[in-house]
C-alpha cells in the first residue's frame, strides 16, 4: 500500500510540470510568429524593386535610362540634423559617398560647384561641370567595386547623369549641369588676403579637431601615410576647410633626415615617380591640391619636378611651392606648364613660441599689405594653434582677410619668380 501510495503522489507531481512545459512552448511557437510577422511588415515598408540587370555580353557600365522606366524623380526632404543619415548605418555606403566625392574633386570639381542632397534613400550630387568621359567612369566603377563587388556604375552622357547601382537599388545619382560662367568683373586678387597653410597634419585626431574649430580659414596639408591621413581630410572637408597632399620629397640631407615613406626620389624613373604620386593622392580625399614636404634636394631638378607638377596639373589640381630651398624650380615649372600655382613666403613658426610666431603672423599681414596677398606655412605646434588664436582679432583690425589658398594661386606663361619668393632667409629653408 505505501508503494502505490507513493506512485499515486510522483504521478501527481508530473502532471503540473509537463502542463508548464507545453505553455512555455506554445509562448516560444507565438514569439516567433510574431517576430516573422514583423520582418515582413519591415521589408514591405523598404523593399524598392530591383534595378534591371543588362543583357548579357554589355559593359558593366550601364547607361540609368536602359531600364524600361525612368526611376522617378527624388522628392525633398527636410534638412537633416546629421550630414549623411542615410550611410551612417552602412559603412559601405558611406565608403561609396567619400570615394565618389574624392573622385570628382580629383577630375578637378571644385567645391563651390558640387552640391550633394540627400533625397530619402538617394544621395543626390548636383554637379556645375561638363559630363566626364568613359575613362573616369571606368576609373570609378573599378573603386566601387573594390568596396563592394556587386556595385555597378550606370552612365547615361545623353541625360548627364551616373548612377550607382547595389542591392536592387540605387543609393547614388549624379546629374550634370553646365558650369557656371566664370566671374571677369572682378579681379581674383581684390583685397587684402593671406593664406595660412598647415602642414604636417594627419598623426593627432585631437589637434586636428581644435584646428578645425578655429575661426580662420587655415588650409589642412596632410601627410598621405600617416595614421589619420584620411580621417583628417574628411574633418577638414566636412568643418569648410581646403585639404592639400604635403608631397613628400627628397631633402639635401637624405638619408640622414627622411621625409618619410613613398616620398619621391630623385634616383626615380618618371613611372615610379607617377605611381608614388597618385598613390598619395588617393589616400587624402578631397584634396585640390599638394605643396611639397622637405624636399630642398628634389625640388632643384627641374625634370622630376615637371613629371610630378604635369600629374597634378592633369588631375586639375594646384600646386603651392614650399619653397625649402633657394634652387627650388618648382614656381618656375608650374608656370611653364600654365598650371595653377602659388609659392610661400613666410614660414611662421621656425621657433616655438607664441611671441615670435606673433611676429611673424604680423609680417605675414605687412606682406599681404603690400602686394595684396601673401602665403604663410606652419605647423601644428601647441604654440602656432595658441597664435593663431591670439592673432583673429588682428587680421579683422588690419582689414586682411584670411582665405583657402586655392584663392591665391595664379596661373600664366612662364614669369620671374617673386621677388619676395626669391629671398629665402637660411633658418626658413627647413626641409
């Protein structure tokens, strides 16, 4: 009897356990009911229809007006409180939006003649220059695909327009309008302006930062390998500053002193000096130009000079001689060449300290007093940050404008030097 007894009460204790099992299960079954039903309801909501793919045998550059239906035409939104909401989610698409920005800016649109809006789920590039040709096309269908294989870039030259094409959809659209007439009324030089160039960023994020926030409009030259190189372009792009590539190059000293890695040689062949070039150049998006890093030994033979100034020219950059040595051949070559160039003429901050980096910020302003512009370069030293803080107020009370330096180059036939670029005083010839 105590046997049975005791079956009856473990048989009784079963009962309650095997109940909460099949209602723990059927909660599970519900629970994922529901999820399904809202993962349906979310791609319903994004889902666009995929873009037609092209017959096989045809380039993978397409044409956007091949699919049977005009994609419809992008509807205003409101201004957004972040710049690019629509690729801060997809690392991808904000890799594409940074690579399509570098490239038409290193085909030589200028920055007031691109505009970039995002549109719901397009990123619109309203850009003020002739419709590029099959070459650069080519050029950036193979970027993107290195990104992302499955990117096809779509060109379109009867509309003007390039689209950019993954995962069914269309996340970029570049439409081309014609340039703008360019200003003859007033003279590029009007006023009193400098140029303040710092050199040697890409290393400190934290330098760069504060740098970017100072209220004059100091032109970013980075140095392509360093660790930031990138991230400090796209800082200085996106705070209204212009970026220069700081080129590095070969000084007298090499190679006790060494202007660091892929710098250009003078022992180079004309290929290897094009290939070292443009691989700086792509690793400083938004670049409009380069100034020279060191370089007092390169800068004096004039034909490796001249193989790197016709790269840049042919990219529509410019080129700002550093003028490190008194031999530099680099103004001269620009000019024979009839491409953009301007040339240094105050270093600010040889010596390290706040006063005599004053001074010379206050000889810099006499300059551009006398001839109406003048180019100062510098560091980024905590006491050239602190001048340059302190001297503000100076540029307003002395009426002199403190510009981007593509503002100041100058373009023409083969001319003397300046007279002010001619006399390089020794402890300015640093590199």
């Amino acid at each position: 009897m105590k046997k049975n007894s005791s079956r009856r009460k473990k048989t009784k204790r079963v009962g309650p356990d095997r109940r909460v099992k099949v209602l723990l299960a059927a909660l599970f079954v519900l629970g994922v009911l529901l999820a399904a039903l809202v993962g349906l309801s979310h791609l319903r909501r994004h889902y666009q229809p995929p873009v037609t793919s092209s017959p096989s045998g045809t380039s993978d550059v397409q044409s956007p007006s091949s699919s049977s239906s005009p994609p419809p035409a992008p509807v205003s939104i409101p201004a957004v409180s972040t710049p690019y909401p629509e690729t801060a989610e997809r690392p991808e698409l904000e890799e594409m939006r940074v690579e399509i920005e570098s490239a038409l800016i290193r085909n030589g649109i200028q920055l007031r003649h691109l505009e970039i809006k995002p549109q719901g789920d397009l990123i619109l590039f309203r850009v003020h220059s002739k419709f590029p040709g099959s070459e650069w096309v080519e050029t950036l269908s193979r970027r993107l695909k290195a990104i992302a294989p499955g990117i096809r870039v779509q060109s379109d030259p009867a509309q003007k327009m390039i689209g950019v094409a993954w995962e069914g959809n269309r996340p970029f659209l570049l439409r081309f309008y014609p340039p703008p007439p360019i200003p003859v009324a007033e003279p590029v030089h009007s006023g009193k302006k400098v140029a303040i160039i710092m050199d040697d960023l890409g290393r400190d994020r934290q330098f760069a930062r504060k740098l970017a926030k100072l209220p004059l409009a100091v032109t970013f030259s980075i140095l392509p390998y360093e660790p930031y190189a990138a991230w400090t372009a796209r800082l200085a792009h996106g705070s209204g500053r212009e970026v220069l590539v700081h080129i590095p190059m070969q000084p007298q000293s090499y190679p006790e002193v060494n202007p660091g890695e892929g710098a250009l040689l003078v022992d180079l062949t004309a290929g290897e000096l094009v290939s070292r070039l443009n691989d700086q150049l792509e690793r400083v998006p938004h670049a409009v130009g380069g100034n020279n890093h060191m370089g007092s030994l390169f800068a004096e033979h004039a034909e490796k000079m001249e193989v790197v100034l016709e790269e840049l020219r042919n990219r529509g950059l410019f080129f700002v001689d550093s003028l490190t040595t008194p031999k530099s051949t680099g103004y001269l070559t620009a000019k024979r060449l009839k491409m953009a160039v301007a040339v240094r003429d105050v270093f600010l901050d040889n010596v390290q300290n706040v006063g005599r980096i004053g001074r010379q910020i206050d000889h810099l302003i006499a300059l551009a007093e006398k001839k109406g512009l003048a180019v100062g370069i510098c560091h980024p030293y905590p006491e050239t940050l602190e001048a340059l803080r302190r001297s503000v107020n100076r540029f307003k009370a002395r009426g002199v404008e403190v510009v981007a330096v593509s503002r100041l180059v100058e373009k023409g036939a083969d001319t003397a030097l300046p007279a002010a670029a001619r006399k390089v005083n020794p402890a300015e010839s640093r590199k």
